[in-house]
C-alpha cells in the first residue's frame, strides 16, 4: 500500500506541494485503504443532539453593549474554494450575481464584504476577512477584492489558498493520468483541508499576535451566516472551545450532516450521510429523532484550535469521506475515480467540551443549485443596506426547475431575461420543460408548468398558478 501511496507522494512534490499537505493526503488513502468497515457511525453507537439553546434565549441573556468587546476579539473566515460547477461555472461561486442592489448587481463576494465593512462601520470593531480559496478561485477573487476601492486590510491575510491532491484510479489506486486535460488529475481534499491549510499559513499565530480570540468559519455560498455580535459574546460566555451552529431540519433537509452524541465518549459528532450505514438510513433521516443539521458555520478558539494542531502536527484525524466520480466531471464515460474528502464541521469530535446552537433560517441560506438561486434572486427576498439577505418569515416555497433547461447558469439566465418570477404568493414552483419568462411574472400556489416539447413563453405580466398560465376570464 505505501509502495502505491509513493505515487501519488512524489507526484504532489513534482508539483511543489509541501510535506504537510502530503502527509494530510497520507492520513486520507491509508483511511480509504484500510479502513472502509469503521466508517460506519451506527445508529446504535449514537445518541440523538436535544436540548440545543437558541439564538433567540441567548439573545435575551447577553449584555449587547458588552457584546462588542467579545466581537472585537473575532476573525471572520469564508471558506470559498467553490467553482460552482453543479451550475456550469467555470470560476468561483462567489463571483456569481445574485441580485441587485441600488441598481448594482451584487455577487456573493460583493455581500460578504459588505457585511464586514458594515460591521466594522457600525460597531468600531476590526473584523479581519480571510478567504480560503482554492488553486482555481484565488486569481478571479482577489482581483476583485483588490478593485474594491472601500476594503482594506493590513497585518492579516486576505487569503489562504487549501491544499490540492491527486485523484486517485478507482481501479489501481494509484494517482489518475487524464492528459486531455491534466487540471483534472487534481482536487480539493474538502473543507477539512481548512485546518492544516490555517496551520501552514501561520494565520493563527498572526491574530494571536494582534489579540483576536475567536475565530467565526462560513460558507461563501451561505449569505445568511453574517458575523454576530450576539453569538460572539454567547460563545465567550460558555468557555467552549468549538461552537457550530444547527437549524431545526425539514423534510428537504434529512439527506444532510447532522450532529449526534457519541456513546461511548459523551462527545459530539457530525455523521454525514455517507457514514450512514444503510440499515440505518430510516432512522437518520427521521427528522423527529435527530431534528438539526449541521449549517457549517463554525465558531472556534484560537488558543485551542492551536493546540490540537500542535498535538497532530497539523493534520488532524478527521473522518474520511470518500466520493466517487470520473475524472472529467462532464464526461460520465473518462476515468472513475476516488475523490478523499474531510468536513470542517467533523473536529467537534476532538474538542472536549464542544457545543451547539440553534439558529433560524435566516442564518442558513445556502446557494448549491439554481433552484436556491431562483429564489435569492426573487421578490422572497430583499438586500438590506447592511447587506442582509431579508424575508419575511424564511419559510420558501420548493422550487423544482427541469435540469435539462436550467441546471446551468447560462441556460437559467437566457430563460429569464428580466429577472425571475414574483414568489411572494407562490407555495411551490415546479417548471418542466422548456420555458422562456418575460416581465412581470406573478406564480401563486403550486405554480406549474409542463412540458409541451417545444420551446414556451410565459408573456409579460401574467399569473402561474396549478393550472399553468392562469386564464384571465372569470368562470
């Protein structure tokens, strides 16, 4: 086996990548490769996550002004290393627009530094932005954080850019050749890779230096997980040294991470659906039984994070999530391979003491297809002045948009010309078939449109409702 893993070894140091990230990638294949059985989180080994706080009974137990010394205290890091492909994207998530605001169409990167320099405007705080980019979102992201004339920052990185790691042969386990096009020899190890990624970039050591205590980790593409005050200060109060942030699932939510108890240590664990043995499926997906999931908004302390990655010379032992698909994403017939992932949200099984809380929806709005950005880019929704994505109430309609017209980013935007429908009165939106939508289009109840094997029109101005396009006559 390591006479295998050498392969992959010497072609990540002909590439100029460092020991750390080699030894991270050796800790991922000697798991994949002996360790298939124990990836198993069986549902007789757990006990289900209860009781959890939420930010509304925090909210009412913190001091707010005192809030903002605990905020000062906090960096804030964006974990952007996304391409976006599931949408056709060929550069980073975060350059995606969203929506427009003061008649200036905002990205996803357009917000997220918008709600730092709305906090440190606001409440005088420094908030530090750092961004984990990967090999292929680094050179498009910052070149426009370096157009933006209002950001500055000094003595923090703005970026730290993840490891990368071979692809490995399905079939041989050895590093897969693809010279078509040998970018796609090449992977992310997940978001995981944050950790040794934070650890060999010395950033720890350079807020420390600069009496930052906390750190606070998101998504890019989750524009609901802005920097709080009031999750500062709850955190500082609780001496925790790992917080992750939960929402109560939802029946479109059983299929995700969710946090459980260990038995047999009493510690947290995030079980991801593929550590999900199948005989246990039913009951992990029993939103009854194991009622939050994982947002992957994390909140950590700097002085003990840095201590167990001292403990584990930078790597830490994070469960290995293995996925399997060809080297080509696009190309269903190229090379099956093995991706070997880690999730950030895995190290509260290290953590000693780690805790949770429950946030509303309005801390988790996601974007992963373009049926969420059907509905970002929707009257559901409006850009505050401080850059809050705000609803009314956060409650969405289900959106099913036919992928065969709309999974990619080019073909969604040609079918909406002006902009997506009004939702405002809509319970749920099923689109099949090729629709093209003009101005001013109003859905209402289970709007839905079917398929009439040609190309359609939905003219300016009208209703879709349970019938398709509604008749204006009165019967």
């Amino acid at each position: 086996m390591s006479d295998v893993f050498e392969s992959s070894a010497q072609k990540m140091r002909d590439n100029g990548m460092s020991e750390l990230s080699i030894s991270q990638f050796r800790h991922l294949y000697d798991v994949w490769r002996t360790e298939q059985a124990s990836s198993w989180i069986r549902e007789d080994a757990v006990e289900p996550l209860t009781g959890v706080p939420s930010f509304h009974d925090v909210y009412e137990t913190i001091d707010h002004d005192e809030a903002v010394d605990a905020f000062a205290k906090t960096a804030f890091l964006k974990l952007n290393g996304g391409l976006g492909t599931s949408m056709g994207l060929e550069c980073a998530k975060s350059l995606l627009p969203v929506r427009r605001h003061k008649a200036k169409q905002m990205r996803f990167i357009d917000i997220i530094v918008g709600q730092v320099l709305t906090a440190r405007t606001r409440l005088g705080v420094p908030l530090p932005l750092t961004l984990m980019n990967s090999f292929r979102t680094s050179a498009d992201t910052m070149r426009v954080l370096e157009r933006n004339r209002k950001f500055h920052q000094e003595g923090i990185p703005v970026e730290i850019v993840q490891h990368q790691e071979p692809k490995i042969d399905a079939a041989t386990g050895e590093p897969v050749s693809w010279p078509a096009d040998p970018s796609l020899e090449w992977c992310p190890p997940g978001h995981g890779d944050l950790y040794s990624t934070i650890w060999e970039s010395g950033l720890l050591d350079r807020l420390q230096e600069r009496g930052f205590e906390y750190l606070f980790i998101s998504n890019s593409d989750n524009l609901g997980a802005r920097p709080s005050r009031t999750l500062a200060q709850h955190f500082e109060n609780t001496g925790a040294p790992f917080m992750i942030e939960v929402a109560t699932r939802t029946e479109a939510d059983r299929k995700g991470g969710h946090i459980v108890r260990d038995k047999a240590t009493g510690r947290l664990m995030l079980r991801e659906m593929s550590q999900v043995h199948p005989d246990d499926k039913s009951a992990a997906q029993d939103i009854a039984k194991h009622p939050y999931f994982n947002t992957n908004s994390i909140w950590i302390r700097i002085d003990a994070l840095k201590e167990k990655l001292v403990e584990y010379d930078g790597v830490l032992p994070l469960p290995v999530i293995r996925n399997h698909k060809t080297v080509d994403p696009t190309d269903p017939d190229s090379t099956p391979v093995i991706q070997l992932e880690t999730a950030m949200g895995a190290a509260i099984g290290l953590f000693e003491g780690a805790i949770c809380v429950q946030v509303d929806r309005m801390r988790f709005l996601p974007v992963k297809t373009t049926d969420d950005l059907f509905i970002m880019r929707s009257d559901r929704f409006h850009l505050t002045d401080s850059y809050e994505m705000e609803d009314g109430n956060y409650i969405f309609p289900n959106v099913s948009l036919d992928p065969r017209y709309y999974k990619n980013i080019a073909d969604f935007d040609e079918r909406f010309p002006y902009n997506v429908p009004s939702l405002a009165a809509a319970n749920s939106v099923t689109i099949e078939g090729d629709w093209t939508f003009g101005r001013d289009v109003i859905m209402f109840a289970d709007a839905h449109l079917e398929d009439h094997d040609e190309p359609s029109y939905v003219p300016n101005g009208e209703y879709v409702g349970p019938q398709g396009i509604e008749p204006d006559d009165w019967v």
